[in-house]
C-alpha cells in the first residue's frame, strides 16, 4: 500500500475515529476521565490542524452506553475533559458525534455502517472529496467507504492488525498507512 501525496487544498476537513487514534484504546471501554490517556503526538497534531484552519470531527461508537456501562452524562463529562485538554493544546474539535447503541441494536449510526459520518457531512455542509476520515480499524475503513470518502489507516490502536486486513485491498478512498494521527498532519503539510 504505498501513499499518495494529497492535492494542496486536500483536506479541508478531517473525521476522526476516538479510540485507537486519538486516545488510548484500551481492551475495556474509557468509562472514566482518570481511563482516558491521548495518545502521544495526538495533542500536537490536532493543534497544527487548528493552525491549518482544518475543521475537525470525532465519529465514535460507544455501546458501553448501550451497554449500560456508562450513562450519557458522563460520557459527556469525559468529552468535555478531553475537549478542554485539546484547546489548552492549541487545537479544537468543531464536534463530536457517537453511536451509543449495542453492536446487535441494528442501528444505522454504528461503524462500519456511514450513519454519523454522513450526518457530520449534512449537518457542516462539507463536502466528501474533501474530507479524510482517519481510523484504526476495520469498520472505521468500512464507514469511510460506505460514506464515500478518502480513508487514512494509522498503526495505533487496532491499526496493526487492520494493516493485515487491509495490505492487500486496492481502494482508491485508501490513502495510505500513517504511524499515528501527527504522521498524518505531516503528511498533509507536505
């Protein structure tokens, strides 16, 4: 899978999955703020996209509140941690849109189905050829495909082993293969 360098306008806008590039994803679900952990270069990167002037947006399942794991007021609270460590970074996210639901709830907001992504695409009024979604697993790669727009896989989180699966599709939404979310910045400002 080789990368291709993108056109200088590209992109203008940036969908990221939480877990896995943002933040630690961890073999049970954040359900804490004190469970939270950003990944290292994360802070950075979203910072130098806000400098860019990129508009940036979480998508992310999160079936522990289906689950009843979590209740949506504190899933809100970890948010909002998060979205006051980010500025205090230097970065932003213009905004964030979950799944609560189960995987077996059927519904058509959960990745790997397009649901939340089309809806970020509607709701901003952006346009997909100029909209990356960056994620680390499979169904991130789906949603992205689904939704028809370009996809970039980075290594952390559940990366490795969407690298396996994915080595061998040719996709032109695929990009590429990044180390992290700061390797897919430099990228964009090459």
């Amino acid at each position: 899978m080789q990368r291709r360098r993108p056109p200088p306008s590209f992109p203008k806008a940036l969908l990221l999955d939480r877990d896995g590039v943002l933040n630690e994803d961890r073999p049970e679900s954040v359900l804490s703020w004190e469970a939270f952990r950003f990944l290292p270069g994360s802070l950075e990167a979203l910072a130098r996209l806000n400098s860019l002037g990129k508009r940036v947006f979480l998508v992310t399942n999160q079936s522990c509140i289906g689950r009843g794991l979590l209740s949506p007021e504190g899933l809100s609270a970890i948010h909002g941690r998060m979205v006051k460590e980010i500025r205090r970074a230097g970065g932003n996210l213009d905004g964030i849109y979950v799944c609560p639901h189960r995987p077996d709830e059927g519904c058509s907001c959960r990745k790997p189905g397009p649901g939340l992504i089309t809806q970020a695409l509607r709701e901003h009024a952006l346009n997909p050829s100029e909209t990356l979604f960056v994620g680390d697993s499979f169904r991130d790669w789906e949603a992205a495909r689904a939704a028809g727009i370009s996809f970039a896989l980075v290594r952390t989180g559940k990366g490795e082993e969407t690298y396996r699966l994915l080595n061998k599709i040719v996709d032109p939404l695929l990009l590429g293969v990044f180390r992290d979310l700061l390797d897919v910045v430099r990228w964009i400002l090459s």
